[in-house]
C-alpha cells in the first residue's frame, strides 16, 4: 500500500470510531464553532450535526459561561479537565453531565481547538462533591461582593477585592493592578509586602496586555518563570501559577486582578471565581468611582457656596434651614447653628420672583428663590443692598429738595420781575432798588445752586479737571474769610493762619469752592451761632487747614457719608437747613482732585471739624515743624 493509501485509510477508521462511540463526541475549532458532532452528540443533544457544523453550538447555559471559559482557559495551559455540569437540550431542558475536556493540536503543538466527550451521569460522588464545593464557593463569592460594595472608598474597595481574591480562589497571594495609560501600577496586595504597592510595569508586555489582545476576560499561565517575573511576582517563592482576571468599569478594563499559586493549585472552578469577581470588582469600583465624584462635586459646590458674597440657605421641603452658609451668617446675624432647622428670618418670594424686604437691623435685602427639580427643596439667594436702597431713597429725596430749591428763587425773581414789570412808574425809587436786589440775590443763589448741580455730575462721573501748581494756600483762607465776620450777628469768626505757612501744590480756583463749601457748611449748620474758628498748620510734609463750628455736629457713623452725593447728616437736615446733599461731595472730590483729602471729626468743644489737607509744594523746602 502507498503512504496515501495508509493515511487515508487511518483517517476512515478515527471518523468511524468517532462515529462509533457511546459517548458524545464534539470538537470545536479555536472560535469555539462545531468541527465534529457524533451520532451520540446528536441522540444525547437532539440537535443534527448538520444544523451546527461550521457554527457554535448553544450548550452552555448562560449562568455557566464563567465556568466554561475557565475550563477552555484550563485545558488551553494544563491538560484534560473532567466536571461534571449542566448542558442544554435542543427542547430548552436540562442535562446533567459529566464531560472531559482536552486541547485538540496540530502534530507540531499549536492549538487547534478543544475536544469534549460527553456522557450522562447518574450518581458520581466525585462530581456531586465539586459541584457542591462550587455551590458553597458560589455563596460565599455573593457574600463577599455584598461586602465589597458596601465599601465606598476606592483604596477600602481595592484592599477587599485583593484579600477576598485569596479567600475565595484559594490563591497564597493575590493583588490588583491599575491601567494607566501604557503603564500598570499595583494598588493593592494581599500576601505580599506593603512596601511593593506602587510597583509599575509595561503594559503592553505584560500578561495584562496579552489578556486584552485575546479579547477574553481570565488568562492562566504556568510554568514559564520568565513571564512569571513580571512585575514583583517572583517577591513570591515557588510560584508556579499566575491566574489573571480584567476588571471593566464603564465597558473599558480599568484594572486586573492577579490570583499567585505557589502552594496550592488553580483548577477551572478558580479561574470561575475568578472571572466571576473580576465582573463584581468593576461594579464595585464604579460605585466608588461614581461616590468620589459626587463627594468632590459636592465639596466643590459647597466652597463655592462658602465663598460666595450672597448669602445662600438651602430649605427642605417644609420650608425649615438645611444649609446656611458663611455669607448668610454675616447679612442677617443670625449663627448657622441657630438658623439649621428654623425658618428664615424674612419673608421668601414665589420661586422666580424677587422681593426687597428690610431685616429688623435696617439692613435691606434682594431675596430670590429658585425650585431644585426632584427634591422639592427650595435655594434662596439674598444680597445687601442697604446701599443702594439708601442711595435710592436720597435721589428721592435730592429730586424734591432741588425742586424746591430751585422753584424758591425762580417764584421770588418771577414775582418782582412781574412787579416792576408791570408797576415800574408807581413804584418808589427805593422800591425799585428793593427789588432789583432781591432779583440779583436770588439770582446768584439760583447760579450757585447751578454750579453745584454741575461740579456734582462732575465728580460723580470723576471728570472734574484740575490743574496742579505751586500757590499760597494762606493767602487763599485769608481771602475766603475775609468780611465773614460781618455776615452774621450770632457768630465770631477767629482765624489763625501762621505768616510762615508753606505754600502747596494744588488749584487755586478748586481749593476757594472747596474753602467757601466748608465756611458755608460751618454757617449752615450752627443755627444758633457760637463761635468758627480757622486755622492752618504744616503737619510734616502737608498742610492742614481745619473749619470749626459749634453747630449740631455730625454722628460718628455719619462722618464718612455725608461726602456721598445726595447725603446729609440726617435726612430732616434737608428740610431744615435745606441744600441738595452735594456741597461736601464736591468738596471732597476737588480735595482729592489735587491729590489732598477732606475729612470730617468732630469738634474741640462740641459741633463739628472739617479738616482739609494738601501736599506741602515741591519748590519749598524746609525742616518739618512740631505738630500744633
């Protein structure tokens, strides 16, 4: 016979013994697609061996698809494995089954695919012992993941899945490693030294990366102590067996998980386990992943909240404080351990509304409130705007005095214009002067009112135009002072301007308004007279001029603001002293226009001091003398 004869003859006789068996014969390729499927196959399974060839065969039912990967995985690296399981008929039932697993290679060794032979099993202790084995360590593994996902620190879930790892595979010593771009890192041990936490390695030559590249979720590897260094494995003596599992966290692998064999031996019930854990370890991480993200979300919006200049407090659905944050504290008064659990201490607007209301302190605020979708809790939102109320109400009020102010001269010129117009030949001489002067006095009165409401613009727009020289500010007192004694016979005017005073810097024509602004302040504003006192001194490198009055004097809190515009001392000052609440904003606006200020004090005695200083002049030089 030739060679062809003999080896086509030794293949006839394989198929028939094939063909032949009691038992179910069933080889599948590496894609795990039917090659060969008995007769018996065929009676045990009831499906034809021409409906599945070229195709996978739906046997394994899909609760046992963990423990059929890791048996393929198990005959691939070792050798036959015999179980006993369960297999699905072609009518949707059950079977219970022992089959023995093995390899199916080429003469030089590579793998072509797998080879089962099936038979139905009655009563086989050895079987029932591994099944009940794998029942107990199926249990144990539902304990185990309940445990690790009760865990919501990432480093606390990491540490439990190496140690459960060795508990339920059996392992000597197991750890869990990071995908980090192309690096692993090891994160966590168990059965091994602390200090090789931290430990990278290539992923692409690692056993991890040749775990991705199949496309399958277990990898066993034996024997090859080569691959067995990889990473600090080989911190580990006699280590013989390396079961490898990939964790997915959002469908993409986020890390693996290693089972270290040196004293005991991993079956295909271990690599189960571990395929089952490693699914189990990527909800767990997603979870804490998820926890540690919405713990620094909330710990970002609740510095943001804290940091907020608007006070913000966060009402459950019965309307009491669940959160209060520092800002809240501030503009209402009122500790975040009081308010948590209370109502707010103002009225709260519809959601979507706005409403000012005023707090019993004075203070004013804008509250809003907004619906949270879902919870039912509401946010409210609250600002001062004591100011800007403040400032509204004395517009107002600056409005009506200035139009009392100016109909006052206007109705006055009017009617003495209308009289001499209309009476000019019956009127006396001196009644005609009368007039005349009555007319010219209101008529400055209006022009000055004019000037003021135009400096006033100025300075609120910071457009008032200065120019800066040398020039004897004593002189300039002197002048502004001059003949007020004679302007009224309540009040005595001293004036002390030392003949050595130095000269400033600053604008002649800006410092007689800012001067006849606080003489005219001093008058105004003591009624019943007493005595004003002028006087200059040279205070190291300035020049302070101060205008005392024993008038009503200006309340503490008040001394800064009535140099705002539209403020006086006391909203009644207005009406009983009268003007627009813009003398001293000028004032002040000029003062710092030459690069000097105005402040107001009170007095030496009683009423108030408005002290007015300037830059000593550049060209005068001279030692500083003692401060008077």
């Amino acid at each position: 016979m030739s060679d062809d004869r003999v080896e086509n003859a030794d293949d006839c006789i394989a198929l028939n013994v094939i063909a032949s068996s009691a038992s179910a014969v069933v080889a599948l390729d590496r894609d795990l697609s039917v090659l060969v499927w008995n007769p018996a196959a065929e009676r045990l399974f009831g499906w034809r061996e021409a409906d599945l060839a070229g195709r996978r065969a739906p046997l394994v039912p899909e609760e046992l698809m963990a423990e059929h990967n890791a048996v393929l995985e198990r005959a691939r690296t070792g050798g036959p494995v015999s179980l006993r399981t369960k297999r699905l008929h072609s009518d949707g039932s059950l079977l219970d089954v022992g089959v023995d697993i093995s390899a199916l290679r080429s003469a030089a060794g590579a793998l072509l695919g797998y080879v089962s032979v099936y038979h139905p099993v009655k009563d086989d202790h050895a079987a029932r012992d591994r099944g009940a084995r794998r029942a107990r360590l199926v249990r144990r593994l539902t304990d185990v993941v309940a445990d690790i996902n009760s865990e919501l620190e990432l480093p606390h879930v990491l540490d439990r899945i190496a140690e459960s790892l060795s508990e339920l595979t059996g392992a000597d010593a197991g750890g869990f490693v990071l995908i980090e771009d192309e690096r692993l890192r090891l994160v966590s041990t168990h059965g091994l030294p602390q200090d090789l936490r931290g430990a990278t390695a290539d992923l692409r030559t690692s056993l991890v990366g040749k775990l991705l590249r199949t496309g399958k979720t277990v990898l066993l590897e034996t024997g090859d102590q080569a691959v067995l260094d990889e990473l600090i494995w080989s911190e580990l003596r006699g280590l013989h067996t390396i079961a490898l599992g990939v964790a997915a966290v959002g469908g993409r692998p986020y890390g693996a998980l290693y089972a270290l064999f040196a004293q005991h031996k991993a079956g295909h019930v271990e690599l189960e386990l571990l395929e089952l854990l490693a699914g189990h370890a990527g909800i767990a991480l997603a979870n804490a992943m998820a926890y540690q993200d919405v713990v620094r979300q909330r710990a970002h919006e609740r510095a943001v909240v804290d940091a907020s200049a608007d006070g913000i407090a966060v009402l459950d659905e019965a309307g009491a404080v669940r959160q209060w944050n520092p800002a809240a504290e501030e503009l209402t008064g009122l500790p975040a351990a009081e308010a948590l659990g209370g109502r707010p201490p103002f009225p709260l607007p519809a959601p979507g509304e706005k409403l000012t209301t005023q707090l019993p302190s004075g203070r004013w605020l804008d509250v809003v409130s907004a619906e949270i979708g879902g919870t039912a809790e509401l946010v409210v939102d609250f600002r001062d705007v004591t100011r800007a109320k403040e400032l509204e109400e004395a517009k107002d009020l600056f409005l009506a005095t200035t139009s009392h102010e100016l109909r006052t001269p206007i109705t006055v010129v009017q009617g003495f214009a209308g009289t001499l117009d209309a009476r000019w030949d019956k009127l006396s001489d001196v009644e005609r002067r009368s007039a005349v002067r009555t007319i010219a006095e209101r008529s400055r009165s209006l022009g000055r009112l004019m000037d003021h409401l135009l400096l006033g613009a100025r300075a609120g727009a910071d457009e008032l135009k200065v120019r800066v020289e040398s020039f004897d500010l004593g002189e300039r007192v002197r002048a502004a002072t001059l003949g007020m004694p004679a302007l009224s016979d309540k009040h005595r005017v001293e004036v002390d301007i030392p003949c050595d005073l130095p000269s400033v810097d600053g604008d002649t024509l800006a410092t007689d308004i800012l001067l006849g602004q606080l003489l005219e302040n001093a008058f105004k504003y003591s009624p019943d007279g007493g005595l004003i006192r002028v006087a200059a001194w040279q205070e190291h490198d300035t020049v302070v001029v101060v205008v005392d009055d024993e008038g009503v004097g200006i309340a503490a809190d008040d001394r800064d603001r009535v140099f705002e515009r539209f403020v006086q001392a006391d909203s009644g000052d207005r009406r009983r002293f009268g003007g627009v609440g813009l003398g001293l904003h000028i004032a002040r606006s000029l003062a710092r226009a030459q690069g000097g200020e105005v402040t107001a004090h009170a007095g030496p005695a009683a009423g108030t001091r408005m002290r007015f200083v300037l830059r000593r002049s550049s060209a005068y030089i001279e030692s500083d003398t003692p401060k008077r």
